[in-house]
C-alpha cells in the first residue's frame, strides 16, 4: 500500500493585517466570478470528490483477525493508526448497541432496526423505537447525531449491504450513517451470490464497482460485511476497497462493532478501529477516553470520522458526543504491541471472576473464625490476627501480582504470598495501632501512587477496572476505590491515635482525596465523594458538639462534591472528562440528565446484584456485620476501648462504604471491598487485644 500523499493548506502570514486580507479576498472574489462567467461551456470542476469509505466486519475481533492469518490486511493495517475497541457481545440484551454508540457519539442501548428503502435509493429508519429504548434505558442519546451532523455540513452518506435481513428488520449499520429523522442518502442492501457454509459470497469485482459508484454520488459511504466468508474472501473485498480509497486519496475505516459470540470459559475479545486517512501517520489509534495508546472506545468514531471528513472536532461542536477525535501516536511494533494488549485485557478479565471468588472465601472464611474464636479464651488469636491482616493486604498483593505472572493461579498465589510478607513486616511493630497504621497506610499509599502514574498496575490487576467492557479505561476503578477510602481512613485514624499530629494527617487526607476525585488523575466522583464523607465521617466522631459537627460537615461535603467538576471546565471541551460533562448538564439547567446518570447508577448495581446469584447478599452482611463489631458492646468494641481515633477511622471507613453504594454506578462493589478491608482491620485489633 503506497504511502499518503499530504495535502498541502495555505495559511497567511502573521504579518498580514485584516485590511490587507480583506483585500486579497475581493480580488479573489472578482476574478473567480470573471473565471466563471467566461468559462462558457468549459467541463465543470469535480465537486464530488469522496470524504471516506467505513468497512465493517462485524464479529471479526481483533484476536480473531490475527488468528485467521491476513497478510494483505495486516500489510493494510501496518499503514494505518489502529487500536483496539471494546464493543458488544451477541449474548447482550442489547447486542445493537455498538452500533447506535457509532453513529450517536455516546454510550447507547440498541434494539431491533426497522424501516424501508425507498424505490429511489437510501433508508427511512423508523428512529421511534431506538429513541423509546434510549428513554427507557435514560441514556439521553440521541440516534443519528453523526449523520445529522454530516448533513449540517453538507456531506451525504451511503449504505451498501448484502443479504435481506429476517422480519422486515434493516441491518443495524444504517444506525452508523443516518440522520436523527433516520434518512441515508443513498445505497441499498443486494442480493450476494450465493451462500455457504463460511457465509455469503459476493463479487469482489462487483463490491468494488459498487462502492466506486456509491463514492463518486456520495461523501460517506458505508460497506457492511455482515456474514460474508471466508476470511480469505472478506482479506480480498477489504484489500480491494483501499485500493479503492487509495487512488481517489479518501479516509478509509475498517472497525468491528460486534464481537464474536463467547466461548464457555472465555470472555469476550476486544474489537478494533483502523484509520487510513490523507496526512495520518501509522501508529497506535488512541484519545483523551482512554488516555490509552491503543485503545479507543466506541463513541469516538463519530467525531474521528467527522475531523476526517470535515477537519472538525465534533465534541468541541455538540455537547451531546461523549467521545473525543481519535488520534495516531507513533510506535514500532503495531500489531505485536495491540496483541499484547488485547491478551491481557481478556486474560484479565479471565482472572476477574477467581479474584473475587477467592476474595469472597477469604472474607467469609475469616469471619467464622472471628465469630468463633473471639467470644472466648483461645490460643489460636495470634494466626486470627495474621489472617485478618493478610485479608486486609490482599488487594495490594492483587495489585502486584500481575508483575509476577498473568496466569490466574500463580497469580492468585503471588497475590496470597505478598500479602502475607506484607503482614509479617508490619506485624513486627510493637503496637497493634501501629501495625495497622502502617499496614493500611503502605497500602493506600500503593495504590494511589499507581493512579498517579497512570493505572499500570490497575489495568492488569484482577480487582481492577474492565476496560474491556467499557466500564473505565484510566483512573480509579470502583474496585480498589472502596479499598482505598477504607485504607485511607483507618490509616489516618490509627495515625492521629499513635501521633495526634492533626495537621500532618488532614493533609495527607486531602492528598489522597485529590488523586481519586482530579480529572486527570483518578477521576472517580462517587469514590471522592465517599472518601470525603469517611474523612469528614472521621472528625465528626472525634470532637463534642457533634450535631453541629454533622451539619457542617454535610456543607463541607456538598462543597466538595462540587470541585472535580467545575475544575474539569478549566479544560478544553475536547478534553475534559465525564465529570466536565456533567457540570456542562448542571450549569445549562439540564438536571435532568443528572437524575438520569443517578438512575443508570442504582439499575447497575441491581444488575450487578442480579448477576452475582447468591453473592448480592455478601454486601448488606458484610454492612451488618462491620456494624456489630463496631458498635459499643459489641464483639470487637471492647478492644478499641481508649482510642477513640483509631475508632472513629474504622467507624470512618464505615461510612464511606455506605456512601459508595449510594454514589457510584457499581456502588455495591466498591462497599463490598471497603466493607472487606474495614472488616479485616477490625477483626484484627480483636485478635491482638486476646
């Protein structure tokens, strides 16, 4: 594939004034209409000249590619800006939604796509039943934003598809290109040869004529490759189409949006952009969603293909598009490196579900002993005492492990082992409050050490995010976010126990606070919401007056609540994070979009809930239990008698996990490992004061 040539754009000179340009212009002006007029009969200018041709070969993933052997696609992609997306899975109640996210520039639901084609070419989509699952779901998306923008600018789109689809239905790529009224230009879905086994056959010779026309009438025209097969076949049409592109020096898109349905033991594989566009450098595709060289998420495609079309950044024009321009960063080794990408998000994500599981036994195990052991004299509290505390370390040894090894049991025991190294370390400090202070304190301190300097550790660990899934691609993930407001306010609590050094440790609060709740660090709203209410939770509870303290500690907290926000409108449009967006809604009187981000947050926890089977009940236990020992009289109450610090930071960690389940989209997992640490520290002191 021959390289791109750059097109040359004149810019003017500092120098010149706007008089001079003003100038320049009317001359410019008068000699193209004398041009014109004088022209007569001459042939007309080619105003028609292609914007870009969108391949897409649904249930083609990126593993799936590289495993079926594509030289001529991989020689293609080797000249393109790649990267890998997450996209849907046919197993999902919405396996469209990939689709309706392409072409809206926001995270969408899907559903069936019905409509007509016109005698005359094109699609009428009726766009009713994708904005009534879009209100169902309150995603505030609206289907189409893409073409409507395109039209905006003048630019008509195209659809070419091949084989009729069941029941009246129109292939869910026409969600990609139409407008919000459900109108593409041209194109229609045809007949392909015949079919087979591996899938449709069609003329490679004819696709291209095909598309050749469509590009010649049309400024966006998309070719949908559902079904057809073999691979060899789809390599020849792909191959084809940027010859195609090439010679007209058109952007070309080749992206999946469905991956292939999931092999029992396995999660589903990640898909993949590719942009082949005048002036874009080779390299790893990436933008300011992921924060990511290499990964990209599906609603960056709308404003990616309309900087490529247009040369404008659709997120700096609606504020309705979620995602940002995607851009090409230079690397050697493309497809070595995005395959060791996509290895470790699934591989992660394989890990994921034995993490927790054995987090789960961890916990449940170590509360029976607890129950047992502690109501009465025994002589077993010393290996009580380790245990809790290697319960307590556990996440920061998941955090480390990937370092040791990807594979899910040497990693699960990396994990046990440097918790248990951890714990033995601490544990040689005279005092149990300060073993927990330093216990707990090195561990949040790993952690956000970590968020600082970009989520390595986080992105491989298996309590970490799933960028795979789309949850989070950079930041905190809700997981080590409950982790981290429990270390924090133990820690702290044991601290001023052990020091009473009340400044030093306000401080290192508030250090920890900014690294969860900055935009471009941890970026986790309910995480730095819950973490403040456990901090503040933690004065509250160590001073008199503590009505009035409550009170203002409820105005300090709503203050607080209100930072991250208006400092992400310091940054441009098309950088700012979610949080940005969110005070864009709150500041223009749409707070209804808030009441909806709100409701999306408790339907996922009930998601999350329903979907862990008998697990949904580990969090309200855990909240049950925490309290029992916690509360005056109770199983472990007594050994935190005279230190009301350290007490109040358990009580502080409490708390804080029960702000998370109310404030976050996965409250119930981030209480849950709050919930596990706080339980672990508790259980602890008990032990030691045996």
């Amino acid at each position: 594939m021959r390289r791109w040539r750059r097109r040359k754009s004149w810019s003017p000179r500092r120098s010149h004034s706007p008089a001079t340009l003003q100038r320049l212009v009317w001359f410019v002006g008068l000699v193209s209409a004398w041009s014109v007029s004088s022209a007569g009969a001459a042939a007309p200018t080619d105003t028609t000249a292609p914007s870009c041709l969108i391949v897409v070969m649904p249930q083609m993933s990126w593993q799936g590619l590289r495993a079926a052997g594509m030289p001529k696609i991989e020689a293609l992609l080797k000249d393109s800006a790649v990267g890998l997306m997450p996209v849907a899975s046919p197993e999902e109640p919405h396996a469209n939604r990939t689709w309706v996210t392409l072409g809206a520039g926001r995270g969408a639901v899907g559903s069936d796509v019905r409509g007509e084609m016109p005698a005359g070419g094109g699609f009428r989509v009726d766009v009713e039943a994708l904005l009534d699952a879009e209100r169902d779901a309150r995603t505030r998306v609206r289907p189409g934003l893409l073409g409507e923008m395109l039209h905006a600018r003048g630019l008509t789109t195209a659809l070419i598809a091949y084989g009729l689809w069941e029941g009246g239905k129109l292939p869910p790529s026409v969600t990609v290109v139409m407008d919000t009224d459900g109108r593409i230009d041209g194109g229609g879905v045809y007949e392909p040869l015949g079919m087979s086994g591996l899938g449709k056959q069609l003329d490679t010779n004819a696709v291209g004529d095909a598309v050749l026309t469509a590009l010649s009438k049309y400024d966006v025209v998309l070719l949908d490759l559902t079904g057809v097969g073999p691979t060899e076949h789809v390599e020849d049409i792909v191959f084809n189409m940027a010859r195609v592109t090439s010679e007209r020096e058109s952007a070309l898109f080749l992206l999946t949006a469905l991956s292939p349905a999931a092999v029992p033991g396995r999660v589903r594989d990640a898909g993949f952009m590719a942009m082949l566009a005048p002036g874009a450098s080779p390299g790893l595709l990436s933008s300011a969603t992921t924060r990511w060289p290499g990964l990209v998420a599906a609603s960056d495609f709308a404003p990616t293909l309309l900087g490529s079309c247009s040369g404008d950044n659709a997120s700096s024009l609606s504020r309705e598009i979620d995602g940002h321009r995607a851009h090409s960063t230079p690397s050697k080794g493309v497809l070595a490196g995005l395959d060791r990408r996509a290895a470790l998000l699934t591989q992660r994500d394989v890990v994921r579900e034995t993490a927790a599981r054995l987090y789960a036994v961890l916990m449940g195990f170590l509360l029976a002993v607890a129950l047992w052991f502690l109501r009465g004299d025994s002589e077993h509290c010393p290996r009580l005492a380790m245990l809790a505390l290697v319960s307590a370390l556990f996440p920061v040894g998941l955090l480390i492990a990937p370092a040791v090894s990807m594979d899910t049991l040497p990693q699960m025991v990396a994990a046990l082992g440097i918790a248990l190294a951890l714990g033995r370390v601490v544990g040689r400090l005279p005092r149990a409050t300060q073993t927990v202070a330093a216990g707990m304190l090195f561990g949040a301190a790993v952690i956000a050490l970590d968020v600082l300097f970009g989520s390595s550790l986080m992105r491989r660990s298996a309590l970490g995010f799933s960028a795979l899934s789309g949850s989070r691609f950079y930041g905190i993930g809700n997981e080590y976010a409950g982790a981290l407001c429990a270390m924090t306010t133990i820690g702290l609590g044991a601290l001023l126990q052990e020091t009473r050094r009340f400044r030093a440790t306000i401080l290192m609060g508030a250090m920890v606070a900014l690294v969860v709740g900055a935009p471009w660090w941890g970026a986790n709203w309910g995480a730095y919401v819950a973490l403040c209410a456990g901090l503040i939770a933690v004065w509250v509870a160590v001073g008199g007056h503590k009505a009035r303290r409550a009170l203002l500690g409820a105005t300090a907290l709503a203050a607080a609540a209100c930072v991250p926000p208006l400092v992400d409108l310091l940054n441009p449009m098309a950088e700012r994070s979610h949080l940005g967006a969110a005070a864009v809604a709150l500041l223009d009187g749409r707070a209804a979009v808030l009441a909806d981000i709100a409701w999306r947050k408790v339907v996922m926890n009930f998601r999350i809930a329903a979907q862990g089977g008998w697990w949904w009940a580990a969090t309200p236990v855990a909240f049950v239990a925490a309290w029992a020992m916690l509360r005056r009289g109770g199983m472990t109450r007594r050994a935190l008698d005279g230190q009301p610090y350290l007490t109040a930071g358990f009580w502080g960690a409490w708390v804080s996990a029960l702000v998370a389940l109310i404030v976050n989209d996965s409250g119930i997992v981030a209480a849950a490992t709050g919930l596990a640490v706080t339980m672990s520290g508790v259980v602890f002191m008990g032990a030691k004061k045996k």
